[in-house]
C-alpha cells in the first residue's frame, strides 16, 4: 500500500505553476519527470527550501520561456526544471560552472559531435 502524497501548498491549480494532470492525477511523460518533481518535493518538504521559494523561480521560468501553456508535461517539466537548477545555484547545492561544464558535454555526447569518424551526419 502507497501512502498518497499530500500535495497542499505544492500545487497552484489555475495559476501559472499549476502541475500538469488528467482527471485530477498528476501526469508524467518520462521517468526523469516523476523523479524531478519527488526530488524537489522531498526537498522542500525536508526544509531545504520553502515552496514559495521554488515557485518564484517556476513562474519566471515559465514566464522567459514564452510557453505558457503548462498542461504539456514535456514543456511544463523542463521549466521545472529550469527553476529548480536556479533555485539549487541560488541556494549553492552545487557549483554553477561544474553544471554548465556538463550541461555542454552532455549536449555534445548527446549530438555524437564528440567522436571522430569518417561520415557525416548530415541526412539531407
């Protein structure tokens, strides 16, 4: 038996951080979004930071991102995202420079820019 998770003052129905669901449950297109979203929910719920705080940052995230449009959990998820690594840099969880060093090494792994081989990877 799961213990459902209570999830009063996480959650902002009708405003701009509003968590994505269908028919009242909370919707998740891929693993690392369930996983992001209990991270930062253990987090604040272990006094690391309180939830207004975060959600300052969900709204600005969301606001610069020009997607307002937050019942599409691939979107809404990255903006969660967004403003939990600026939350974490505001809050020195981890060194900002080292984020950016892997954020661009893990771009370049993901785009195979990053062996040498002899094709292409033009398709056209």
């Amino acid at each position: 038996m799961t213990a459902a998770l209570d999830l009063t003052g996480f959650d902002d129905p009708g405003g701009a951080g509003a968590l994505p669901r269908s028919n009242g449950e909370l919707v998740f297109d891929a693993p690392w979004q369930g996983r992001l979203f209990g991270l930062v929910v253990h987090l604040c719920k272990s006094g690391a930071f309180e939830w207004d705080e975060f959600k300052a940052h969900l709204i600005a995230a969301i606001a610069e991102s020009g997607v307002d449009e937050t019942c599409d959990p691939g979107v809404y998820y990255r903006q969660f995202g967004e403003a939990f690594c600026r939350l974490a840099a505001e809050k020195q969880f981890f060194d900002v420079h080292m984020l950016e060093s892997r954020t661009l090494s893990e771009g370049q792994r993901l785009s195979h820019a990053d062996h040498d081989h002899d094709h292409d990877h033009d398709h056209d």
